[in-house]
C-alpha cells in the first residue's frame, strides 16, 4: 500500500488576503471567473474549475493525481490513505469536471509536465513555474474537495464531511489563481509560489519510485516522480523562491538519494512554517486578461518575513518526515543530523546498496 502522509506538517493556516474586481458570472466559463464561494457551488453536478452544470454530455472525471502519473508508477490499484484514516482507490481520487476543462485546458497542462518528466531533471528544471504551479495547485485543491465529497464516517452520515465546507472556502484565492489554467491571467511579477525541482536516484523497486507529502495548514506540497523531485509553497508570494533557494540550489548538482528528499522536504515545509507574512493580491483586469498583482511582502513591516528557525522544532520535523526516533535525528541543543550535508557543506553521496540510518 503507498502511504499518503496527507496534511502531515502541523503549523498555523497560511491565508491570502485579495482585492477582486473581476465581475461574477454563472455560466460563461471561457471568459470570466468562476467564484465558487460566492456563487456557493460545490458539487458533483458542477465542474471545479469553471463552475459548469455537468450532464451526460459534458461532464467527466478529472483524476486528482493524474492518470499518466498512475499508470507510470503502478498507482492504479494502490489505495491513498485519507484525512480521516480511510483510504480511497487512486483510480478513484477524481473531481467533476467538464470536458473542455479537462480535454482541453487542463489536458495542455497535463502534457507540458508529463513531457518534461519523462525527459529528465533538466527538462523539468526549466519548465516555468507557472505550469509547475497550476499542475500541482490542481492536484492541492482536487484532495481537498474529494475529501470535501466524501463523508467522514459512511456508517454515519450525518458526522459530516471529511473535509468541511468551511475549509474549501479559506482557499477561495488558490481556486480564482488555478482559472489561469482556462484564462488570460497575467501574475505581476511572478506567480505566488516557490517551486523547487531536484534531480533524484531512482529506486530499483518500481514500487518505490513515487512518494507525495503535502501540508494544507501550510499550502505546501512535495512529489518524488521518479527521478524527478518537486516541492512548493503554492502561496508564500515567492518567499523561499527569492530568498531560500540559493541556501537550496547544491542539492540541484547530483541525484538525491530518497531519504535525502525526504529530508529536503522536511526543510522546505518547516520553512514554510517559518512564513511571517500574509500575501496580498490585487486582482483587475487589464487589456483582456486578467492582472494578478501582488503586494511587496515587506510592505511597512520591518520584522523578517521569516521567523527565526529552532533547531528542536525542525528536528521533528525531520523525525516524523522520516519515520524515525527523535532521539536518532536530534542532539540538544542545536545538532540535527543529515543525510544530506557532509561537514565540509557538500552534498553527501548515499547508494541503495549502503545502509543510510545514522548509528544507535
């Protein structure tokens, strides 16, 4: 069964704060916003993206983790553990969506990733951030209103949903942003996330050469896809983007080994954790499209957009990341081993033949 640490950091809600003049509109989902919340539509009979009635005719599933993704690392009949401790068919993990939603704009999303993942690191290294923020921004949302469609308990019904109505709605920014994917949107200056992609070893067990971790306190998400690796803070305003990566960018030189990534993405989310700002956008229109402009992240504030890092609190990061003793990663009071970083500061070289756990 592959595992899906799903919601696994624990940290404070990452919320974004949005000025829109976009006009609301019920159907004319190939030229203006679809606003879910204020529209209050969330359902099966409604496509997620453009807010579509779905009939016979139009409507089809949208697979949450995509079918190629799937098919590739034998995830068909695997099951994806849940918010509330059931687990669902991969096959089954879908949204509602209509076809010209899914065959079309999401389908060119679908294969600008795919290609550059099957060519390599590099290829997928200089796909723009804005595919790599749509296409896993996508599959961010699409978890969460599956889970919002699934009862909490199926014996009992009336316990509610897994996810609540209320927690779909504190993305409402997220869902306008992912309509970039069927209309004009232009981000100034960037798009609002940090998307980091690695070069990984892959594992001689076909089995093991995917994982995926994502957080929805912090909007952050992680996937290994062989020996491609990506992690993102979807909504930091391009914090770690800006400002981390460089600390980051050496582990981008050799292929990490799993548990490296493993470690890199206990870094990355307890980085996220870190983020001390509250983005703010300003959506308008502007010559046919729509404008997606951010705030400075400083704004008037003089405290540092990140808070300071504790050593302890990062340590169990790393312990539950990797499913080990705290005691195994952590050394008071400020020592945490890794996997990753050599004494001198390079990247430190592990093979699937050698034992990669630190001694007893």
């Amino acid at each position: 069964m592959v595992n899906h640490p799903f919601r696994q950091a624990s940290a404070r809600v990452a919320r974004t704060d949005s000025i829109t003049q976009a006009e609301e509109s019920d159907y004319d989902p190939n030229n203006l916003l679809f606003q879910a919340v204020a529209k209050r539509r969330f359902g099966l009979s409604t496509c997620f993206l453009c807010g579509r009635r779905l009939g016979i005719r139009n409507r089809s599933d949208e697979h949450v983790i995509p079918r190629w993704v799937q098919d590739r690392f034998g995830l068909w009949n695997e099951r994806l553990n849940l918010l509330n401790g059931s687990s669902i068919p991969y096959r089954q993990l879908t949204v509602p969506c209509c076809r010209t939603c899914n065959n079309v704009h999401l389908s060119q999303i679908e294969n600008r990733v795919r290609s550059a993942v099957a060519l390599g690191f590099e290829a997928a290294r200089e796909l723009d951030q804005k595919t790599w923020f749509l296409w896993l921004g996508k599959i961010f949302y699409g978890l969460l209103l599956r889970e919002y469609f699934l009862k909490r308990d199926r014996k009992s019904p009336r316990t509610g949903r897994i996810v609540p109505r209320s927690l779909i709605e504190q993305y409402e920014l997220h869902h306008t942003m992912l309509q970039a994917t069927r209309l004009p949107m232009v981000f100034d200056p960037d798009v609002p996330a940090s998307v980091l992609v690695v070069p990984l070893s892959e594992s001689p067990e076909p089995s093991a050469r995917f994982d995926f971790r994502d957080s929805f306190t912090l909007l952050t998400i992680s996937m290994r896809l062989g020996d491609v690796g990506i992690i993102a803070a979807l909504q930091d305003g391009g914090a770690q983007r800006t400002g981390y990566f460089k600390h980051l960018s050496k582990y981008q030189s050799v292929p990490l080994h799993p548990l490296q990534f493993a470690e890199l993405t206990a870094r990355f989310f307890y980085k996220a954790s870190l983020f001390a700002r509250t983005p703010k956008f300003l959506l308008h229109g502007d010559h046919g499209a729509i404008g997606v402009m951010q705030m400075p992240l400083g704004g008037f504030s003089l405290k540092p957009i990140f808070d300071e890092w504790d050593p302890a609190e990062y340590a169990n990061t790393v312990a539950s990341f990797l499913g080990l003793p705290l005691e195994r990663v952590y050394f008071p009071p400020d020592q945490v081993w890794s996997w990753l970083d050599m004494p001198d500061g390079g990247v430190r070289s592990i093979s699937f033949e050698q034992q990669p756990w630190p001694p007893v």
